[in-house]
C-alpha cells in the first residue's frame, strides 16, 4: 500500500504537538489513517489526504483549490474529503487542513459498532 511517508511524518507530528492522546495509526481505504478517539480523523495516501471535516464546511471545502471529494461508489461522501498532496507543501497548508478535521473529531460521530 503505497503512502507518501514524508505526508505521514508531517501529519504524525502535528497531531502529536496538539495534545491528543487517543491516536491510532490503522491502514484504511488504501493509505494510512489516523484514529483519533476511535475516529477517522485524517488519512495519508500516495498522492493526497484524507480530512473528515465538518458536514457543514463540505461544501465551502469543494471550492478550495486542491479539494476533491471522497467518493464511494460514485457519490461523494459528505463530511469526507481528499486534499492533492501538492496544495499542503507549506506548514501553514497542512496545519489549516490538519487542524479543520481535529476539530470536529469531539463532535463526529465514531463510526465503530
């Protein structure tokens, strides 16, 4: 499963710096996500991450540059996005993205049964 490491380290350690505690690392959906509570937070694939932000920023999410959506057969899944690898060069890039799905994780429901 190939995962753009370089992404992951750079992922790992922003969400390291915020505190939280309750992190796990689990290969899903083809790349490396990142649990937080129990919660897909973040994922880290070859070329792009995985951001499970607010239902309600989706929308305004899909106008950035970068931004497609998470499909699962053919529909998008709201609250799910995909952000291309070369739009989170900068630090500022990856923490505005990185920092959006850390906060709705305490509201976001946990998708284990």
């Amino acid at each position: 499963m190939p995962i753009n490491e370089t992404l992951a380290n750079r992922v790992r350690e922003i969400i390291a710096d915020s505190g939280e505690e309750r992190v796990e690392e689990k290969k899903m959906f083809g790349g490396l996500c990142f649990l937080v509570d129990d919660k897909i937070c973040v994922g880290v694939k070859k070329d792009r991450m995985l951001v499970r932000i607010n239902p309600d920023l989706y929308e305004d999410a899909l106008e950035q540059d970068g931004v497609i959506p998470m499909a699962r057969d053919g529909r998008g899944m709201i609250g799910y996005i995909y952000v291309l690898d070369e739009f989170l060069e900068t630090k500022k890039e990856l923490n505005y993205w990185v920092k959006l799905a850390l906060e709705f994780n305490p509201i976001a429901k946990s998708s284990k049964k």
